[in-house]
C-alpha cells in the first residue's frame, strides 16, 4: 500500500514571507503574543503550532503579503516525513 501524501502549512515559508516583508521575529511574535522561541520550533520544523497560534499567524501572513488563505505556502508529508521545498 503506498502512503498517501499529507499537505500541511509550511511554517518555515510562511514565516520567512513575513519576514521577508521587513517583520522581525521579534515583531511577529509581539504581533501574534507567541514566545519567539516557540516560533523557532516552528521555523526550524520541530514542531507545529497550536490551532489558535497558527491561526493568527495565517492572519498576519494573509494581512502582510496582501495574499489569501487559499495561497498559503504548503507542504507534502509522506509517511511521516517532510517532503522538499521548492525556492
């Protein structure tokens, strides 16, 4: 039986995108009242969000780049392991 593949938000990306609009984690964290230690976590793809975490940091993103949810940055996970990211 071959796995089935698993799309999910790409933290990392979602992050770097906000980022890349001049935020600071520093600034995202205030914005969002997460710990910018938590944020590392998930930049560095230990760990996900909690819902209503990742739910304002959607918003923050969705707000920053002027893009909608439906365009969020996506990843693939095969059996449990994180599939690649493309530039």
């Amino acid at each position: 039986m071959l796995p089935i593949p698993d799309k999910q938000v790409d933290w990392f990306q979602l992050l770097l995108d906000v980022q890349r609009k001049g935020y600071t984690l520093v600034n995202i964290s205030s914005a969002i009242d997460v710990p910018r230690t938590t944020m590392l976590g998930w930049r560095d793809l230990e760990a996900s969000p909690r819902h209503q975490d990742g739910e304002r940091l959607i918003a923050l993103w969705c707000n920053v780049t002027a893009n909608q949810r439906a365009d969020l940055p996506m990843t693939t996970k095969w059996g449990g392991l994180s599939g690649f990211r493309h530039g």
